[in-house]
C-alpha cells in the first residue's frame, strides 16, 4: 500500500504545482525537483527510491488526502487526476510509446546531468516529449488558468513536463496494484497510510 500511496501523492503533487503554474506563472522548486528526477530514475525498485524517500512529497500527501475526502479538495486537482488516470491506459496499451518515451529521456538525461533538471532547455525537451509521444494518445488533460500564462512558452513547457511527472506516477500506481476500485473499497486504508508518510513530515 506504501508505494501506491506514494505513487498517488506524486500524482497529486505533480498536478498541484500544473495548477499552480496555470494560475500564477511559476512554482516551489523542491516539490518539482522531487518529481523531475523521478522521471530519469529508470532501475528503482520502489516508490520511496524513485522519490528519494517521501520529504518532497508532502505537499502531494496532503492534497492525496483532500482527494480522499480527508481534508481540503481542489476539484480543478481531481479533475485532471481522472484524466491522467485515463491516459495511463492509453499509455500502457499502445505497443511502443514506453519504449519510445524512455530512450528519449536516456537521451535527455545526459543533459540533465549537466544542466540540472529544472534548467529551461530540460524542461523544454521534456515538454516536447509530452507533445510527440503522450499528446497523441488521445485522453487530452484540460489545464485551465490564466490565459497571460498559459501563452508563455516556457510556462507551457513546464506544464507537460509536470504532466509527464504525473503520468510517470499513474504508471508507478498501476505497477504497485493500484486499480480504480482502490477508491471505493481502499479509501480509508489510502488515507491512513498518507498520514502516517506525512506525520514524521509535520
């Protein structure tokens, strides 16, 4: 349950800092470097290595919780949390995109080692990875915020890759069991586990 858990609040903290961005222009930088670097993380054997443990996760976990029906829920957060869901479907189905997105991020990873994973021409790169290889399977995640915004480039680069580092968890979720009965029957037992990832947190 641990790594499930884990999976969704990366989700959740991914698609927190999208609307973050949507809405204001820009974001925390810790949060987001927890999630870019779990995209280069290929060999990991579970959640808490692919996020370097959970200390930049807990904004994920508390907005985990909103969406379990434990605290605060933004709707605009649980909207988009369906349609990624829905999207790793297409995602897992499609005979090559997985093989196709991580020998572009092997690719990518070189520069991130250089330049650092947060640095405008990675997350550019990472951007147009969404476009070419996630975009197409249809499931299309409707972002809204401020138009002034959401027409900046680099901005918008930064949205799809966030959008990648949610799709990444979606992934990680399904890989760990995780199923859409997990949250009418695993509720509780969900929302539990985030609060005892969370507490030594607080």
């Amino acid at each position: 349950m641990n790594d499930r858990v884990i999976a969704l609040a990366a989700l959740a903290q991914a698609l927190r800092l999208v609307q973050q961005l949507a809405s204001i222009g820009q974001t925390e930088q810790r949060p987001a470097a927890v999630l870019y670097d779990s995209l280069f993380r290929f060999e990991a054997e579970d959640a808490e290595t692919i996020y370097d443990g959970v200390d930049g996760l807990d904004q994920g976990l508390r907005e985990l919780l909103g969406l379990l029906g434990q605290g605060p829920r933004d709707n605009g957060v649980a909207r988009m949390a369906v349609s990624v869901l829905g999207l790793e479907r297409a995602f897992m189905r499609h005979p090559t995109a997985g093989e196709r997105v991580q020998s572009v991020l092997r690719d990518i990873d070189r520069q991130r080692q250089h330049l650092g994973a947060q640095h405008p021409t990675v997350t550019l790169r990472l951007g147009e990875l969404y476009v070419e290889q996630i975009s197409p399977l249809g499931n299309r995640v409707l972002v809204q915020g401020n138009p002034v915004y959401l027409g900046q480039p680099q901005v918008v680069a930064e949205v799809r890759a966030l959008l990648l580092c949610a799709l990444r968890a979606a992934v990680l979720w399904r890989q760990s069991g995780g199923s859409r009965l997990d949250f009418l029957l695993q509720r509780g037992r969900m929302a539990e586990t985030a609060r005892e990832l969370l507490a030594p947190l607080d």
